[in-house]
C-alpha cells in the first residue's frame, strides 16, 4: 500500500509539473518537509518524490527561471569530487554530515532532524566549492549554485528579491543548494564600509536563512569566514574551517597526480617547493607539469624540476635542491639552469655549491 502510495503521488507530480508547475513545486515541497500522516517509510517516500520533481523538471534545468540574472544555475556533481583529498578532520565532519542525511528515518523516530546548513571557510582553493559537489554525489541529488557576488546587482532592493526568489527555487525540489562566496552578502552588519541597503540585505539573508527546511541541503562557502556577521553564524547547524594541506596531504596529492613516476626524493622535493599551496593549487601545478612533460616529450620528472624553478614561493634551501638534481640529474649546465631561472650564472652555482654541502654534511652524519 505505502508503495502505491508513493507512485500515486509521484504520478500527480508528474502530470501536474507542466500545467502548473509553480503550485505543484509548493506542494512537493511542502510533502517533503512534513511527510503525511501514515508514511511509515519516510525515506523511501521523500525519495520517490524527489525522484518525480528529479524527472519532471530535468530538461528546463539549462533554462532556470533568470531571477537573477543568470547568477544561479542547476549543475550535475564534478566527477573529480569523488577523488578530491580532503583534510583527514574535515572529511569525517563531512562525512558525517552525509550520514545524518542517510539516517533521516531513525533521527526523526528519536524527535531530531538532520542537519541541513552547513557554513565552510578557508583560504581559495581548499575544496570548499568541491565540498558541495561531492556532498550532492554523495547523496545523488543535483546542485544548485548561487554566487552572491554577482547576484548583488547595482538595483540592491533587486538582489532581496532575487535571494529570496532563489531560496524558494532551491526548495521547490530536493537538491544541494550552494551559496558561493557568501562573504559577499552576509558580512557583519556594524560594518562601516558598507552602505545602509546592503546591511539590510543581511536581514533578507536571516529571515531565509531562519526559514530554511530540511528537504534540502543549503552550503554556503566563504574565504573571510571572520567577516561574517556573527547573527549568520549562530544560523547553520555546522560551521567548518577547512586548512590549508598538511605536509602529507601535499604529498598524497602529488602522489595521486604523478603516480609511480616520481621517485620519493623528487616527490618529497616538490612538497616541500609547493609548502602553503592550496589543493587546487597543487593539482593545477602537477597537471601543468604532466601537460608540458608530454607536449615537449621530456620525463616527469625533468619537466617538474624545470617548473619548479620557476616557483615564485619557494624557498632558498629548495631551489638549491632543485638547482643539483637539474645538473646532476637532468644533465643541464648551470648556464642552461640560469637561464630557466633567470637568474645569474654565478648566483646558480652558489646554490649548487650550497646544496652539494647540504648534501655532503647529512652523508658524514
């Protein structure tokens, strides 16, 4: 009976989505937030649904109502979040995070509901996009995405209408619904560099933001997770900063990248000359390296020493390393070295100078 239950509905969702779509996305919403009396198998059900809203409305996703002026769009999950490396903490809070979702039925038996707002912060580049990418593979469910810098258009009594308009559009069907750099809007309203209408918009953000259901999963990612106003903190059920990669982070993702086609000297080497980088930027930096190494028909490995030359953050001791194993290694001159460089002959060969002591008094020890 449950089961013919589910199809009944779902076929109404179905049929009805097209000749008045707007009505029946408020009563699918409203049925996955407050299951009806007598659903036992509260999961099945809002999945039966979601899958309905799912079918239904996939063909118009490329063709989202313009509320806000292209700003928003619906995106199928990037494949790479399922290989993205997440720090070890972060990861099991996401986890975590997915398993509340996928234990709905026994949390609501207990008279608690999962979490559904999760704030991330960290530096560019650490996964916080990815994050929601991965939670909406995780949980297949399509993403939403709303960047809120562009969405702050120069008509700012505009922008509350169309944060508004995009918040119910998030939960006219169940989805990951993704508020990309949320700083833009929701920074502290005592801020004196911003003008009055813009601190209002902040209150549009709280009234959403205190109406949010359940139904669907609402990520908002920040760079300046200090800038927000502490009202907009106290609002989502999770709030995580996620670090730049440890040492042996660095060195998974290299690993990941390059394969077996470094040795552990050279890998070790090139976390070392990439200390501080974010995990975006440690990928795009490997990839770049494979691309040239591949193009110009050289070895990884003479390919990576050459890019790493060109690195405007590493450190002296390392660019010394990496100046030996050119020479020793690779086989070029210290003139052909200075020239990749661009710097000095003879500043080269003080570094080869310095590294082959390095080297010699670690040998002795």
């Amino acid at each position: 009976m449950r089961h013919g239950v589910h199809l009944a509905i779902s076929d109404l969702v179905k049929a009805g989505i097209s000749a008045n779509p707007i009505a029946v996305e408020r009563l699918a919403n409203q049925l996955l937030n407050e299951t009806p009396t007598g659903i036992r198998d509260e999961v099945s059900f809002r999945a039966s649904l979601s899958r309905a809203l799912s079918t239904s409305r996939a063909p118009d996703r490329d063709m989202l109502r313009s509320v806000t002026s292209g700003s928003h769009r619906w995106l199928e999950p990037s494949p790479e979040a399922r290989l993205l490396r997440f720090n070890g903490d972060f990861h099991a809070r996401l986890e975590m995070f997915v398993n509340e979702r996928n234990a709905t039925g026994q949390l609501r038996a207990a008279g608690l509901e999962p979490s559904s707002k999760l704030l991330i912060g960290g530096a560019p580049g650490v996964g916080k996009t990815m994050s929601a990418h991965w939670i909406a593979d995780r949980l297949g469910l399509p993403l939403l995405t709303l960047n809120l810098a562009s969405t702050l258009s120069s008509f700012l009594g505009e922008s509350g209408r169309n944060i508004a308009a995009s918040f119910q559009e998030a939960q006219s069907t169940e989805c990951v619904f993704l508020l990309d750099e949320f700083d833009a809007l929701a920074k502290r309203r005592d801020d004196s560099g911003d003008v009055g209408e813009l601190k209002r918009l902040v209150n549009v953000m709280l009234l959403e933001l205190d109406e949010w259901r359940g139904g669907s999963i609402l990520v908002a990612a920040t760079n300046h997770l200090q800038l927000l106003d502490e009202a907009v903190n106290r609002r989502f059920d999770i709030a995580i900063q996620v670090p730049l990669p440890s040492a042996a982070e660095s060195a998974s993702i290299v690993t990941q990248e390059f394969g077996n086609s470094l040795d552990p000297e050279l890998a070790k080497l090139t976390v070392s000359a990439l200390r501080g980088a974010s995990n975006s930027d440690l990928v795009r930096f490997c990839r770049s390296t494979h691309r040239s190494a591949l193009v110009e028909e050289k070895s990884i490995a003479d390919s990576l020493l050459i890019a790493l030359t060109r690195l405007d953050r590493i450190d002296g001791p390392t660019r010394d390393e990496v100046w030996l194993r050119l020479k020793v290694d690779s086989g070029l001159s210290s003139r052909r070295i200075a020239e990749t460089s661009q710097l000095s002959h003879d500043a080269v060969n003080d570094g080869i100078n310095r590294a082959k002591g390095r080297s010699n008094g670690r040998d002795k020890r």
